[in-house]
C-alpha cells in the first residue's frame, strides 16, 4: 500500500514541482528536468508590464473582494445568527449556493448582464463576480463564528447599558475576529486564484493574473510563466499558512 | 464510559448557550441584510435569470441574437450528434475521473487515518496542497509533464507505448483527477475516520482474511463517504473549464469548453445559455438524487 501512496503524492506534487522547477532554468524554453540555475526568468517577469499591470490588478481586485465581503457579509452573518428562523435559514442556503454553482454558469450570466450595461471588461464587474464567489466562504466563517462564541458575553455588555451596536463593535466582533480573518483571507485567495469566471469577463482593460497565464500556456513556450506561476504559488501558500495558525492564536488568548 | 461524560455537558452548554442569545429585531434584520441582498439580487439572481431567458432566444448567425420563445436551442442540442457526443464525453470524462479519484484517494485515505500519527498531518497537507493552487498554474504544470517534448511523454516513448498525453482525453483526465481529487480524499478520511476499528478486529478474529475484511467491513462503512466523495468529484469535473480547455487543446471539447467559445468567440448566447441549463440540470438532477438516495440510507 505504501508504493501506492507514494506513487500518488509523486502525482499530486508533480506538476507544481514542475513549474517551481522549470522557473529556474537556464535555457530559453521551459525545460523538465531544468538545465543549469539561473533567476533571469524572475527578472524577466519583473520588467514584463503584462504580467506586472496583470499582477497588480489581481492584487486590487483580491483587496477590494475582500473588503466589500467584509462589509457586506458580515452584517449578513450576525443577522442571520442572531434572527433564527425559517428565513434565516434559507437566505443562509442562498448565500452559500454559489459553492454548488457550476461557475460558467454564473460567469455567462454576469457576461450577459455587464455587456448590456456596458461593464463587461471593466474592474468594476470582475469586483462583483469575484465577490459573488468568494462571499460564500466569509459568510461560513463568519456565521460558525457568531454561533459558537459565548452568549452571556453580549448579553452581559447589554445588560450592563450598552446599545446593540456598541455591543457589537466592543465585544462581539472582537470575539469572531479569528474566524473573520481566515474568512477574509480565503477570499484573498479565492479571488487571487479566479480564473473560470474572470475569463468571461476579461478584457483589454481588465485582466488579472490566472488569465495572462491561461492566455500565454497557449501560446508561448517561455519560462517567464513558470517564474509568474511560481509567485503565485508562494503567495497563496504564505496566506493559507498564516489562517492555519491564527485558530490556534485565537485560542491562546 | 468517561468519554461520554464531557461530550453531555458540553452538549448542555451549547444548548444553554442557544437560548442566551438576545435576538436582534426583524427592522435590524433586513437592515442588516440588504446590502448583501442586494449584491446577490444583482450580481447573482439577475444574471443567473438572463441566461434563462437567453436560452428560449433564437441565433441566426447573418443576424445575431434574435428574442423569441422557441425550443431550437434545446432541440439542436438534443436532436443533433454532435451535441450528443459532446454530452456523452462530458459524462464519460467525469465519471471516469471519478473512478480514478476512487481508485488513488482510498489507498491515501487509509493512509491518512491509519499510516503512523507523524506521517499524518504532512499527508494531509500533501494531499491538499492542488486546493491552495489556482487551476490555471496546476494545469500549466501539465502541459509542461505531458507535452511531446516532456518527461512523460519521453517515458511512454523511451518505452515505446504509442500513446500521445497531451491534446488528449487521456491527459484531460490526468489534469482532472488532479484538481480534483481532493474532494474524494478529505470524503474519504472522514468516513474511514468514523469506523469502529473494532467491527475489523471482530471479523479478522472470526477467520476473515485482510482482502475479507477490507472489502465485507471496512468498505460497506465508508458507502457514505464514498458516495458523497463521487458526487462532489463527478459535479465540480463535469464543470472544469480551465484542465479540459488547456490540456485538450480544443481537440477535446466538452459541454463548458463549448459554452466558453460559443459565449466569448462565436457570440451565439442563445446556444451557450442553452448548453448552461442543461449542465445546471444535470448538476441538480445528480444532487437531488444524492439527497434521495443518502436519506434512504439513513432511515435505514
């Protein structure tokens, strides 16, 4: 059984060992195994204003997803926790649907309705697709949060004279705030990793980081992309690394 | 029997801990509510109902986009072979990605659950690791693996198997199992987690062999798991856009790729939103069924 299992890390580790790998390469095309070490692929990504412009518009985009699910999903969340009912219920099962979605789908359907306002293409509309997919997973967080926190916390700071919302800012959001974070940081990440959706709102104007790559595999044989796939491997890495510990910070205090 | 006792009270706890939450008012509640209401209004129920609508549009391709109510989008996707092709490999590409997901998650699954307890958490993250990858460096990880000038393709050469990886529905598939074989594992470790390893010592005391116990008590226990494995694996594959677009090359086509050109290159609408709502139907088909059957199985 152990050669088994052997044999299927090799195949889940393969391919992001390739990438990693052939960015460091010494020839002029993607190499596996890579010949020689060099990093000039790295600098040439750096002064490749595709990738750059790509890069930083996936680095916006990924801030601003986060930020407007923060202010929107979280007053959500704390409703829906705190208004049990039949309601609450199924707004809570609309919210999540995304998740079970097939993303062309949804992607089709804001191609459609963008392009008759004229946003197709625009960061404006990629921001509401990516919201729409990444909120689903604040909102798990968020809610898991408001629900398992203690009770008497709340209700002790209202009882004592504060109102519902000073009650809210002072005690219960500090209270969620781990879970808010891995929330929010996951969808960084979802938004940062995005392709299926972006691709059919992508445009001249507008594109983020998995699309130039998704454009360029088809096309060119460069290594600048493995240095770019690379980057973008490290980064969700570091982020996804930091939600795992922050539980445990949490718990700490 | 001292197991039982913490777990009661912090059932207790939780339940008292339910009834302390002070309710916010329903004027609070929609409040609170609308701004995401809204986005999901707009952003989601909008779009989702304009490809419904899109779908009952006809297409003619000196004219464009033509609003109507017909069938012919339907009728074209049903009646013609090659749409019916393209529904039968969409199927066959999933369900076979599902088959190999089974095949190489159980071993790693018994692996995860049972292996030594250090080897545990790095096996994990291992077998996570596709998930906190976006699908678009993964794939591209392929082509590199599989091209005619890559390592694998040289092996299959060097051993003089005929067989081309990429631009293949061999190589979709090795690119699918990949992305997704995640959701089989962590179903898997779950329900393999759930097993009495007890009912196994039971059976091996009463003279069943290894491949007897595996496949008369360990398997039928993790059904569930398997099941709920298969469904998740079968649904977000027959989805993908991204493996089968950059690994078939456009020679292997399925229901999304086509929705994807038909939506961006050929700009048929009609034809795509169509061939989107026969996907959410087969999406939703396979979980209503899933929901059928699991409750069934639980009654039982």
């Amino acid at each position: 059984m152990w050669a088994t299992v052997l044999a299927v890390l090799a195949f889940i580790v393969a391919p992001l060992a390739v990438v990693v790998a052939s960015s460091f390469t010494a020839t002029g095309y993607l190499a596996f195994p890579p010949e020689g070490f060099s990093l000039e692929w790295y600098g040439a990504a750096a002064r490749n204003s595709t990738f750059v412009d790509s890069f930083l518009t996936s680095l916006q985009l990924a801030l601003a997803v986060a930020a407007i699910c923060a202010l929107v999903s979280i007053p959500a969340s704390y409703a829906i926790a705190r208004h049990p009912g039949r309601t609450a219920t199924l707004l809570e099962q609309v919210f999540l649907s995304p998740l079970m979605l097939p993303a062309v789908v949804f992607g089709l359907g804001l191609l459609f309705v963008l392009s008759a306002l004229g946003y197709r293409g625009t960061f404006v509309g990629g921001l509401l697709g990516h919201v729409i997919i990444a909120s689903p997973f604040v909102i798990r967080s968020v809610l898991a949060g408001f629900r398992d926190m203690d009770p008497h916390l709340e209700d002790a700071a209202m009882s004592l004279g504060a109102s519902r919302l000073r009650a809210f800012l002072t005690v219960t959001l500090p209270s969620v705030l781990g879970s808010a974070m891995s929330g929010l940081v996951f969808a960084f990440v979802i938004s940062f990793d995005e392709a299926v959706v972006t691709l059919f709102l992508t445009g001249p104007s507008f594109e983020t980081l998995p699309v130039t790559i998704f454009t360029y595999v088809q096309y060119s044989n460069d290594p600048t992309i493995a240095a770019v796939s690379t980057v973008l491997i490290a980064i969700s890495f570091v982020l996804v690394a930091l939600t795992m510990r922050s539980p445990k910070d949490s718990d700490d205090r | 029997m001292t197991a039982v006792v913490p777990d009661a009270s912090r059932a207790g706890s939780r339940k008292a801990k339910g009834s302390a939450y002070q309710p916010v008012g329903r004027g609070t509640f929609l409040l609170l509510l609308t701004p995401l209401l809204l986005v999901f209004a707009f952003g989601f129920a909008y779009p989702l109902l304009t490809v419904g609508r899109f779908a009952f549009d006809r297409f003619e391709s000196a004219v464009g986009q033509i609003p109507a109510w017909s069938t012919e989008q339907f009728s074209a996707i049903l009646g013609t072979e090659v749409y019916r092709d393209l529904l039968v490999r969409t199927l066959l590409l999933a369900l076979v990605t599902t088959l190999v997901s089974i095949l190489i998650c159980y071993p790693l699954a018994l692996a995860i659950t049972r292996g030594p307890r250090r080897l545990r958490g790095i096996l994990m993250a291992l077998t996570l690791m596709p998930m906190l990858t976006s699908v678009v460096v993964k794939t591209f990880g392929w082509t590199v693996l599989l091209s005619r000038e890559g390592f694998l393709q040289g092996v299959l050469d060097s051993l003089g198997i005929p067989v081309q990886l990429l631009f293949t529905p061999l190589g979709v598939v090795i690119g699918l199992v990949h992305t997704y074989m995640p959701f089989m594992a962590l179903s898997l470790v779950a329900a393999l987690a759930r097993i009495d390893r007890r009912t196994e010592e039971a059976a091996t005391s009463l003279g069943s062999g290894p491949l007897g116990v595996f496949f008369k008590v360990t398997l039928p226990q993790t059904r569930n798991g398997l099941a709920a494995g298969m469904v998740l694996t079968f649904v977000t594959s027959m989805s993908a856009l991204v493996t089968p677009q950059l690994l078939g090359g456009g020679r292997v086509n399925t229901l999304v790729t086509v929705i994807y050109t038909q939506a961006t290159s050929a700009q048929n609408w009609p034809l795509a939103s169509a061939l989107g709502l026969v996907l959410l139907a087969i999406t939703f088909l396979i979980l209503l069924l899933n929901s059928v059957v699991m409750g069934r199985g639980s009654r039982n």
